[in-house]
C-alpha cells in the first residue's frame, strides 16, 4: 500500500494546500458584492473539459497505483515468486507508442493553428500506431503463451496479463474518443469543438505512455 | 471557416459568446423528459427510485434474518445456506446500493447544481449513461438471485479464500454477478462523480466562493473525491478475485483443500484481497458519512433559524477526516494478524478521527444553542442522527483499541456498532433531507403527523433493535450464526432478546411503509408548499418555479452575496436573507418587528 499511500499523499498535499488558500483568511458570514472578475473561480483556461480529464486521469492513476501496490505485496507475501522473462517486442510496442503520443501532439498544435492540412494526418498516424501497439502486446502475449508462461504459472506472469491488459483497455476507450474526433473533424465541426477533442486525446495519449512507461519500468524491475 | 488570428491562449478554446452560458440538451418527447433524460433534477429522482426499490429488497432480507434469529427453527423455508446468502446481500446492497447512491447520485445530482446556482450539471450526458450504468450493475445483482445457486453467501466482505470456495453459497453464477455487478457500479460512479467534482469546482454561480458553499455541497463533493479515490481499490480486488474465479491465477487464493479436494491454487495471499478491500471499506463509511454531516448541518440550521456554529471548522473538520479515511483501514484487520507495531499505528490514527468528528458534533450542538428551535419534522431526524451517531461513535472508539477490539470481533457488539453509525444515523438523515426537499422536487408538503409518527417509531424501534446487540455482544454471541444451538455461553435470556430484537424490527419495517404511503399520497393531495415553506437561504429555495424546471432558475443566473447562513440576523425585517439578495436591498426591521434589537 506505501506506492499508493505516496500518490495519495502527494494528491491530497496538492489539494488541501489549494483548499487552504482558499479559505483561510476568508469571513463566509460577511456579505458582499461579488466584483466582476471573481477571484475564487478557477481561471479561464481550466474549463470543465480540460478539469473533467484531469479528475478522470487522477482516478485511474489511483487505479494502477491500486495495482501496482497489489503487485509488490504479492511479491512479497507469496515465495512462488518467478521473474518474468520480458519479451522483446516490448521494446518495440514502447517505440510505437511514443510515435502515437508524438503524432497526437502534432496534432494537437496543428489545431491550435488551425491547419487542417496537418492536423488530419497527424491525427490519423496517431490512431494507427496506438492499434498497432495493442496488436503487438497481443504477439507478446502469445510469445509468453508459447514460451510456456501462461496466466496461471506465476504470479509475476499472472500480473503480466493483468495489468497490460487494463492499459490496453483504457487504450480502447482513448481510441473510442479518438474516434469521435475523428468524425467531428470529417464532420468539419466548430472550430472550438476540434480543438478541445484533439487537445483532451493528446493529453490522454501522453498520459497513457506514461502509465506504460511506468507498467513496463515495473514488469522489468521485478 | 476560423479566423487565423486565434491564438493559442485559452479564450480560443472557449465557446463563441453567442452561445450562451451554457448549452441545455432540452427535452422533446416523454422518452427524453423522463427516461433518457439528461436533467439532473430527473437523473436524481431516477437514482432514488432505483436506490429505494433495492433497497426495500434488501429491507426484506433483513426481516427474513430476523425471523431466523427471532424464531430459530420457526420458519423451515429459512436454511443455513439462504440465511448466509440474505445477510450478504443485505449487507452489500445497503452499503453500496442503496446509501452510495441515494446520497452521491440521489441527493447530489438534485441538490449540486441548485445549490451551486448553475443550470445543471457541466457533462449531462455523461450524468444520465451514470444513472444508466447504475440501473444495470442493480439488475446484474438482482439476476444473481435467479442463478442456480442463487447469491453468493460470503458476507458482504466476500473475503477469498472462503468466497469463491466449494461449500460457500452461490460460489457458480452467484458470486460471478456480484463482482461484476461491483465493477459495473464503480464505472457507473465514476461517470456521476466526475459531474459531481467538475461541477462544484467549475460552475458555480458568480459570487458563490467555496466558503459561501453550503455545507451540504461541501460533505457530497469530499464525499466524492473519496469515492473516485477508494472505489478503484474495490475494482482492482473484483478484478482479481474473477481472475482467480474463472482463469485460476492465485492472486488472493492460497494452496488449499476444498471439501477433500486439492484445489489448483498456490501462494495466493487472502491479506492482500483485505487490504484491498477496506482501502475501499474505510473510505466507505465516509463516502456515506461526510454528505450525512453536510445534510444535517444545513437542516439544523434552517430549523432553529440560526446561522450554523464555527462554519469554517465545519468544513476543515469535513476535509480532515476525508485525508484521516484513507489511513485507518487496518483497524478491520486486527484480527487477521499484523505487525503489533501497525496495530498501535492504526489504532492511534482511528483515535484521532474523533477528534474532527467530535469538533461537528459540538458544532450541531451549539447551534441549536439558543436557536430558535422548530421541532419540525426534519428537524426531529437531525436530533435523532445527533444522538445515534453519538452513540455508535463511541463504541467506535472501543473497537478502534486493538486489546479491546480482539474479544469483541466478530461479536454482535460490531453489528450494534456499525448499524448505529452507518446504517441508522445516515437513514435518519435520508429521511430528514427528504422531509425537508421534498416540497421542493414535488411541491407538496409531506404529511405532519404521519412523519411524527414515522420518527418516533424508527428511532425508539432502532434502539431497541441495536442497543441490546451491545450486551450480546459483551456476552460473546458471535454474528453471522445461523443458529446457536446448545452453547455453555450463550444464556437463555440472548435467545429471549433476539425475539425481542426481531418484533422491533418488523414494527421498523412497518413504519417504513407508511413513509412510503405518505411520499406517495403527498405527491396527489398534499398541502401546496411554495416556493420556500421553511424560510431557507439557499438557492434551492429561490428558484423561479417550483418544482424547478430544466435549467433551475429563471432567464438569468443568481448572483451570490452572502453565505448560505444568514438566520436572525438583527436588524433585518425577516429572520433570513436569501444567498441572492444583495446587501443594498435587504429589508431592515421596523420598530414593531420582533427583530428590532
């Protein structure tokens, strides 16, 4: 539970020290008129997309930080406890992710610039490298499978299947959204619309190289 | 189609001004006014529907517990396996079915936007497919008791390696559908909470700071962030159990024989699904206690017209004991074995959680202090929570001591305590914010006397449920027994008690019925209400219709000036200023007005 306790930790210090400056110092009985810029609303640029992601993300990163506690205790509570032989093309699927996430972001500053030109292909090389990664962790899977590791030989494989399998899970629901905006960008939606959609899909898509750099940094370590 | 000259500052993000403040998804037919409806106000009243229904099923069970406790051997349709299946599923849908729901989806989906002054929540459509998803993960858990096998009998715990072994109730079908079911909840959840957090943090009305929030937002928005927190913890340990259930990995599942079987686990750990479990099981109790406090300080309040006492250490006491919930899971552990190092670890970390709690309790306490007390109805059910959750408190701090805990677990003092503090002091909440909202969401009041009635009889009829569980507990009865049979400890005078428990536990029952009635016959013939028949603060109250329709308030948003406190105040005409009035236009007390001093 200490990896989870330490997000928790650094989350909540985040928030209590922002709660704090909100409303020490503050007289709530005292009434008065609210000015026209009103200094204890979030600024402009937190707008409810952006902060509505940013909640989601914190709940699944207490979700995978959930896990990841599972894995280290049953590390250390279980003795049957076999390191896993990580396949290689894990190297590669890491490679092909980092090109999604970096397409992703071309196409995030292609909207801001407003160059459709750019942004369709940009957009487009995204969805497609984030396929190609799930379709190479199902060959690694099947290289584990053919090597001999099956779900249920080991705990360290057990974890394996587990915790790639919830990534590439929250990758499919990423490539659902990505999907909209696809169509909101064929559809030549508001201008406005595009923006936000590309804007929240880039910052998923780095989010989720993170969580796999983090997952597969643990798949190594053990 | 866009102008080049949008640059890469936030306003370009922003909707063109034309459109308005906020985009409603209006309704045009019956099927998008009250089944796909994307309204808050309507997803509120579909949550409490659905949550109400389950939850008279789990109410049911309940009685059927009784009578075997009651009357052991009375009632032959009751075996073992039935009455471990009914105390699992009682115990699961009340904590999670039921409470979770009814306060975060029922009452926060109402109250946040009318409260916060905002037209509705900021991603309705994502609010409806929550209350959707919800119905789903209800009917999953109902289809468990027509599976072969019927529900799963593990205790609402459903601790491995006990859960998912052969000779447990419902281990086929039964206890596949309450872990998806479980799953399906929290996804559900998870699309109601982040309305709920975006909503309170982002789309408040102008003027209405976080410390003019009432405090009923304040306790349903930590509520939340506890629940988007804690709730993956019950995910990651449903996930695992169905991999060790239906893959055979050994996560949770230790090498062991079943009923002369050797079963294909190995070197799985049970603590780890514990741990797991009340990470989430601690927050829990918070998830369901922190909107209860924020509810009853708001009713108080209204009801003995006077502004709420230490207002800031309200809310700093709500945000102490949100961060204390996640550090004190362990203390329902003590007896599985642990370091004594953590014991005392989690035994002082609970002990200090009194500390916030205590602070609210004397907070309520003060002010009703020379309040101008009007023992209405909801009224009636804040007094009643003060004193329950009193109570339950405190036996909490015996069983939060490690030496203490170790005779009493599993005993029936645990059932005493827990029903006090987590099942009768947030139900006599539920009932006092329906009292008190209900003319709001129908425009009709609710029945006077027969809310008095329904008052006296729950908290007499719980008290005399939950209090003599105490001394059984004392006297070492152990809980989830189908039967004692002939046992040197257990003295006549328990079986002549749980007779008595079970008659005030039907006659609690009743009385729930006759709620019912009343709700629903106030809906047809009840006294027209108004727009504000308790004289209330907050916005709810100062909309233009009532019932409020799509989109809350009139053509223009209300404009915050005040906390959502002020009672009494002297020298005003009234004895309450709406949040919406402006310090110019408040009306000041004649010379004949009793508020002139």
């Amino acid at each position: 539970m200490r990896v989870t306790l330490i997000f928790l930790a650094v989350l909540l210090g985040i928030s209590l020290a922002w709660i704090v400056r909100q409303t020490i110092n503050v007289r709530p009985w005292v009434a008065e008129t609210p000015g026209p810029s009103a200094p204890d609303h979030l600024p402009a640029a937190v707008t409810a997309a952006r902060l509505g992601l940013a909640v989601l993300l914190a709940v699944v990163t207490s979700f995978f930080m959930l896990g990841t506690s599972a894995y280290f205790m049953r590390m250390e509570m279980g003795r049957d406890w076999i390191p896993l032989a990580v396949p290689g093309i894990l190297w590669a699927n890491t490679l092909v992710l980092v090109f999604a996430s970096f397409a992703l972001q071309r196409a995030w500053n292609a909207a801001r610039r407003w160059n459709m030109d750019k942004l369709r292909p940009a957009l487009l090389a995204g969805g497609a490298c984030t396929v190609v990664f799930i379709a190479g962790q199902a060959v690694a899977w099947g290289q584990l499978q053919s090597a001999g590791h099956f779900l249920t030989g080991n705990p360290a494989t057990s974890f394996f299947y587990l915790l790639t399998s919830l990534h590439a899970l929250h990758l499919l629901g990423g490539l659902a959204a990505w999907m909209r905006t696809m169509v909101r960008v064929r559809r030549g939606d508001a201008p406005y619309k595009i923006r936000v959609s590309v804007e929240l899909c880039a910052v998923y898509w780095h989010f989720l190289l993170l969580l796999w750099l983090g997952l597969f940094g643990l798949l190594l370590y053990n | 189609m866009a102008s080049p000259s949008l640059g890469h500052d936030a306003t370009s993000y922003a909707p063109p001004a034309e459109l308005g403040e906020m985009e409603l998804p209006h309704a045009h037919s019956f099927i998008t006014r009250y089944i796909f409806c994307q309204d808050a106000k309507v997803i509120a009243i579909q949550y409490v529907i659905t949550a109400t229904a389950i939850g008279l099923v789990a109410l049911a069970l309940s009685i059927l517990i009784r009578l075997q406790l009651g009357f052991p051997g009375t009632f032959s349709f009751l075996d073992p396996s039935n009455y471990l299946q009914y105390v699992t599923m009682h115990g699961m849908i009340m904590v999670v079915y039921l409470l979770t729901a009814l306060f975060l989806g029922g009452f926060g989906n109402y109250l946040i936007p009318l409260m916060c002054g905002t037209r509705d929540m900021v991603f309705p459509w994502l609010n409806m497919l929550s209350f959707w998803t919800y119905l789903l993960a209800v009917l999953v858990l109902v289809a468990s008791f027509f599976v072969p096998g019927g529900p799963t009998g593990a205790g609402w715990t459903l601790y491995p390696p006990q859960s998912i072994s052969p000779g447990t109730p419902g281990v086929g079908g039964g206890i596949i559908l309450m872990l998806v079911s479980l799953a399906i909840f929290i996804i559900g959840f998870t699309m109601g909470g982040l309305n709920y957090i975006v909503t309170v943090l982002q789309a408040r009305a102008r003027g209405m700071t976080l410390m003019r929030l009432p405090l009923t937002i304040w306790g349903i928005f930590l509520a939340t962030v506890l629940a988007m927190l804690a709730f993956p913890a019950l995910l990651v340990a449903a996930l695992m159990m169905l991999f060790d259930l239906l893959l055979g990995t050994s996560f949770f599942m230790p090498a062991m024989i079943a009923l002369g079987e050797q079963r294909g686990y190995d070197g799985g750990s049970p603590l780890l699904f514990q741990h797991l479990f009340w990470f989430f099981g601690h927050p829990e109790v918070y998830i369901v206690a922190l909107p209860a406090f924020g509810i009853v300080s708001d009713v108080l309040a209204t009801h003995a017209r006077r502004n709420i006492f230490g207002y800031r250490m309200m809310v700093w006491a709500l945000v102490a004991i949100a961060g204390l919930s996640f550090v004190v899971w362990a203390h329902h552990m003590y007896v599985s074995g642990m370091n004594p190092y953590f014991g005392f670890l989690f035994a002082t970390t609970t002990l200090i959680i009194a500390v916030p709690t205590a602070i609210k309790v004397y907070n309520w306490v003060l002010t009703l202090w020379q309040g101008n007390i009007k023992l209405t109805v909801p009224m009636l059910f804040c007094i009643g929570f003060m004193f329950t959750f009193l109570n339950g408190g405190l036996s909490g701090l015996f069983l939060g001591n490690v030496t203490v805990d170790v005779p009493l677990a599993d005993t029936y003092f645990v059932v005493g305590h827990f029903h006090m503090v987590m099942a009768v002091a947030p139900i006599m909440v539920i009932f006092a914010a329906i009292y008190h909202w209900y003319p709001k969401v129908t425009g009709r009041m609710l029945n006077n006397t027969m809310g008095k009635i329904h008052f006296w009889v729950t908290l007499l009829g719980t008290y005399a449920v939950y209090y003599p569980m105490h001394y059984m507990g004392f006297a070492g009865v152990p809980r989830r027994y189908y039967a004692y049979g002939e046992t040197a400890f257990i003295p006549d005078s328990v079986v002549t008690l749980n007779s008595f428990i079970s008659i005030a536990a039907i006659i609690v029952a009743l009385a729930q019925f006759m709620f019912i009635y009343n709700m629903v016959v106030s809906y047809f013939r009840g006294e027209e209400a108004g727009p504000n028949p308790w004289d209330a603060t907050t916005l709810e109250w100062q909309t233009e219709h009532t019932p409020p329709r799509h989109g809350n308030f009139g053509p223009e948003l209300p404009v915050v000036y005040r906390w959502a406190y002020d009672y009494g105040v002297p020298g005003a005409k009234h004895d309450f200023i709406p949040q919406n009035v402006p310090p110019e236009k408040v009306e000041r007390a004649g010379p004949g007005d009793p508020q002139a001093r």
